[in-house]
C-alpha cells in the first residue's frame, strides 16, 4: 500500500523535459524584457538629448539678449558633444576652437553636451525633404517642386547639381566640411550667425537615435532636426520621424 502511494507522489512530480522547456520560456521572457528594456532606455536617452541640445540653443539665444555679448554655440559632430560659450571678447574663431579649452581667457563657458552612445547628429544624408513651413527655406539638401499650379511635384535633391540653397552637409547645413564643427552666434540684437552654409532664412542640425533591438541599427528609428532662423535666433525642433 505504501510502494504505491510513494509511487503517485513521484508521477505527480515535474519530469526534466518539463523542467528545461520552463527554463527554456523563461530565458526567452527575460530575453525579451531585456530588449524592451533597451528601447525604452534608448528613446528616453534620445528625448532626453534632444531636450538638452534645444535647451542650450535657446539659453544661449537668452544669455546674448541678457548680458549683451555674442553667445556661441560650437558643434563637434563626430564626437557628439556641444559647447555654449559666452564671447564676452567678440573674438571667436572656429579654426580655431580647442574642446580641451572651449572658453579661452576672457570668455565664460555656459553649458557643455554631450550625445549618449545611441544617438548621434545625422542621418549624414539628411532625412531626404524639405522640412515643413515656416522653415522651409532652411537648407537640408532637397527642395519641393511646386507645379504652375501650385500642385506639388515632389522633392528635388538641390545638393548634385550644387544648387544656391545646398547645405554644407545635409545633417548640419552650416558646419565645416574638413573638420565636421559648426558653430551658431546668438548676437544681443537677437540674430543669429552661423560658421558656414549658404545664405538663406536660417541653418539645422538634426539628431538621431540608431539604437533598435538592443543594437546598432544603420538606419535611424528617430530623427529631430533643429532649425534656426537667422533674422530672429529663434530655434525649433521638429520631428521628422
């Protein structure tokens, strides 16, 4: 009587197959929360990042009016990081900029950004339009065609045939081709100048987050271009994608 209700107790039991196919479902669950986790982490970076470079464009844009100086704002693109610096000398040279020492004697450093690893200042062949009214007159390499009667006829690429309105790079319209820096002047009046570009209402810069599925994707799942009107100082960010 004993041998059989031992023998019960022991049918009654988990056998190793079942024990390795829950083992099994439960790596997978984890594996899946951990790539949630990552994009959820990676789109908070990236609004974060955003929020923190439109915030520097503005203060620097406020500091200029404020205190009655030039504020500048110097791009780094290859290494992601920013600078705001107040030109209290009104001497401020691109050429030569110096991150070790973004505010040489006499000048004040305001901020100092830095990118996190999943987003970058891209994408480098721009997003592939003109961005919408009012900024449409900004550079980003294309142009929409307007029909005579006023019908849209698509967008151009105004960047292969060196058209009057090409940016410098289509992610970042105003900076140097050699060394991949930009910089913005906020000017007291209100204005803003930029280190290169062609003249035009204003220049962008746009960032984006490349991080999908808990790796480096090559194209981007998030885009947000800067915009800067030069008569005003005036900077929007709009979303792209």
């Amino acid at each position: 009587m004993a041998a059989r209700g031992s023998r019960r107790r022991r049918a009654s039991g988990f056998t190793i197959v079942e024990m390795l196919v829950t083992v099994a479902i439960v790596g997978v669950l984890a594996g899946m929360s951990a790539i949630a986790l990552n994009s959820l982490k990676s789109r908070g970076n990236f609004s974060s990042a955003t929020g923190d470079f439109l915030a520097t464009l503005r203060t620097a844009r406020a500091e200029a009016y404020a205190r009655g100086n030039p504020t500048v704002v110097t791009v780094d693109v290859p290494t992601g990081r920013w600078w705001s610096v107040e030109d209290i000398d009104g001497n401020y040279s691109l050429a030569a900029f110096d991150p070790a020492n973004p505010a040489p004697s006499g000048d004040r450093l305001i901020y100092s950004g830095q990118l996190p690893s999943s987003a970058s200042f891209g994408p480098l062949n721009g997003w592939g339009a003109a961005l919408p009214p009012p900024y449409s007159g900004i550079p980003t390499g294309y142009t929409n065609i307007v029909l005579p009667d006023g019908g849209s006829g698509g967008v151009a690429d105004i960047s292969v045939d060196g058209g009057s309105a090409a940016p410098n790079f289509k992610y970042c319209s105003f900076c140097d081709t050699s060394s991949q820096r930009g910089a913005i002047t906020f000017l007291p009046s209100g204005g803003a100048t930029f280190s290169g570009g062609p003249l035009s209402v204003g220049q962008q810069i746009s960032l984006q987050d490349v991080l999908q599925d808990g790796g480096v994707s090559g194209s981007a799942t998030g885009i947000i271009d800067f915009a800067i009107v030069a008569a005003t100082g005036s900077s929007e960010a709009v979303t792209i994608q």
